[in-house]
C-alpha cells in the first residue's frame, strides 16, 4: 500500500522524539486510500449478490451458516482475509508455523484502541476458516498447506513438465518457482532434463517426496476428521456438500473470472483450473501468486 501510495507512515507530530520507533508511527490513508475505500467497500456485498443470482440464494445461505457455525468456535483473532504466505509459504509467521502473534499492548497515552469483531461476509468466513485449517495442518507438516496442495499434489516420479506446472496447479510461475525452491532444497522434488530426450525440462518426485505427497494426504484426511467431531458434522458436511456444488459447476464458477476489459488480467491467457489453496505472494496479494 505504500508502494502504490495508499497510505503513507508518519511519525505522530504529538509524539516529541525525533526519531520514534517504527512501531509508534501513524498510518494515513492518502486521497488514493480514500478513493480505493470508496471503491472496495460496496464489492463485497455487490459479488455477494452476484453469487446469490449464480449459484442461487438457498446455496448461498448454507455455505454461509456453514462457515458460521465454525467460525463462532475459532479465534476471534485470526484476520478476515488469507494472509501473505511467510517464509517457505507457511501461513503462520516465520519459519513453520508458529503461534498467531498477539497485538503489542498500547504504549502511548490513552486507552487502548477498541478490537475490531470479525466480519460476517461471506470472503471473511471462508478465509477465517481455510486459515484455521491451514494453521493445525502446518503445525503438524514439515511443508506448507500451500505447497502441499497446489505443486506437490501435482507432480509424480515420471516428472511433469516444468513449463505446464503454472496451468496444472493455477498458480503463477513466480510461485511455482518459490515452491519448487522449498521442494528441491529438502529432496522431495528434483527438476532436470526429460528422460525421453526432448528439450522441456520436468519435476518429479524423489522417493522421499513421494511418500512425503502419501502424508499430506493422510494428514489433511485426520485434520478434517478432528474437524467433524469438534465442530460438527453438520456444520463440515454443509460445507463440503456447498463447495463440491460451486465448484462442481464450472461454467458457472467461471463466469466470475472474466478480467474487465483494458485491465492487466485481460492480456494474460485464461487459467484453466484454480489453486486448490489460495498463494497469496507479496508481490501483490493476489491469491494465484501473481
């Protein structure tokens, strides 16, 4: 936001220290920042709408009470969007997951700022509870959900071409690089020329990674199992049954991803498939890695 001029970082002009930690500077929306409020704000609701009209309003409604019968039993902490993927594209800060950080307490003058309750949108829900997920699953994994679900699933022992691997798991190149970085760095996946001689280098499995991709499978399988009991069958056969509907209907899931036109998304080719979980990268926050 600061690169693109959203918000700009200013020392408090009540604050007397010259030079005051970066951890006590004031964050400003720029008249950008307003603008793109204005913007957002109505989006959701809008899409939404939309959703309802698609997929219809009694679909909508279940996957909604849902995600809020779980929701009401998480951490009212965690954020109501997918975070940037930390380092090895783990979803909780630092390297492996780790406890969600609790907020500094207020070191400057006055009480305390009022926390913010979660949002009842539906982006919300669903983001609070696949972070919820993804969390106890890296608690338990040497690789990220991330990685786990959008390249490791992918690829096998023969070796997928390098170059297919972006349409394969529906995520960009920039990320598919950053996760074969992880994979090769811990021998679960090696890249090098295809065996029938031809020109396109491949990734493939190691035998280590090769029963590495056997325990995500087994490891996501339990972590849903403990899901069933804590928050209900119900509530995660409603969910499940919602979501095999939307995505089960492709043609309708892919009316929602034609780019405007003149935009940057209009001149890149038309994805294939989606991420199976979202990558959300740094180099701008769009959950395909883009």
């Amino acid at each position: 936001m600061l690169r693109w001029k959203y918000i700009s970082v200013e020392p408090d002009p009540t604050d007397p220290p010259p030079k005051p930690p970066r951890s006590d500077l004031v964050i400003h929306a720029t008249r950008a920042g307003r603008q793109a409020q204005e913007v957002w704000r109505p989006l959701t609701g809008n899409i939404e709408a939309r959703w309802a009209a698609r997929f219809g309003e009694d679909t909508i409604a279940r996957l909604r009470e849902s995600l809020r019968a779980i929701d009401a039993q998480l951490d009212p902490a965690l954020p109501d969007c997918l975070p940037i993927l930390g380092y090895s594209m783990f979803s909780a800060p630092g390297d492996g997951p780790r406890p969600t950080p609790q907020p500094r307490p207020d070191r400057g003058p006055g009480p305390a700022p009022e926390p913010v309750p979660p949002s009842g949108d539906l982006p919300a829900l669903m983001s609070r509870v696949l972070l919820a997920l993804a969390i106890e699953f890296e608690r338990e994994s040497p690789l990220s959900l991330a990685i786990c679900a959008d390249v490791l699933r992918i690829l096998d022992e023969e070796g997928v071409r390098v170059r297919d691997l972006p349409a394969l798991s529906g995520v960009s190149k920039e990320a598919i690089s950053m996760a074969m970085g992880v994979l090769g760095k811990r021998g679960i996946a090696v890249t090098g020329p295809a065996p029938d001689g031809s020109r396109w280098r491949v990734a493939r499995l190691t035998p280590k990674g090769r029963y590495t991709q056997k325990k995500y499978r087994e490891r996501l399988g339990a972590v849903e199992s403990r899901w069933q009991a804590r928050f209900g069958d119900r509530a995660i056969r409603g969910v499940r049954e919602v979501l095999e509907q939307l995505t089960g209907d492709q043609a309708r899931l892919a009316a929602g991803l034609e780019p405007p036109p003149g935009g940057w998304r209009a001149s890149l080719r038309r994805p294939t498939t989606l991420p199976h979980y979202p990558m959300v990268l740094h180099r701008g926050g769009f959950p395909d890695g883009s």
